[in-house]
C-alpha cells in the first residue's frame, strides 16, 4: 500500500531533479551530466530501499 505512495513521490522528486540539473548546469557535457544523474539517482535509490528495510 505504502509503495502507491512513496513510489509517485520518488519519482516526482526525480523528475524535479532532472531540471534542476538541466537547468543549473548546461555547459556540462551530455555523457558527464548523465552519469552524474544516474550517480546520485542511484544513491537516492539506495538509501530509501536501506531507509524502509531497517526502518520496518
């Protein structure tokens, strides 16, 4: 139940995430902005998984 909740956030947050990163840093060339997106993506990702798993 619980995932219908946190899931749309998450993503939202992601999506408003992506334009702040289009947005603050333009010059930065496409290879280097998208690995940095899916860097902090990532980490974000496992740090709520560790967050419900030890939080339950």
């Amino acid at each position: 139940m619980w995932l219908l909740v946190i899931v749309p956030i998450v993503a939202a947050l992601y999506g408003v995430y992506l334009r702040y990163v289009l947005v603050k840093y333009p010059e930065m060339e496409e290879p280097a902005r998208r690995k940095f997106i899916y860097v902090v993506g990532a980490v974000a990702l496992v740090l709520i998984t560790l967050d419900f798993m030890f939080a339950r």
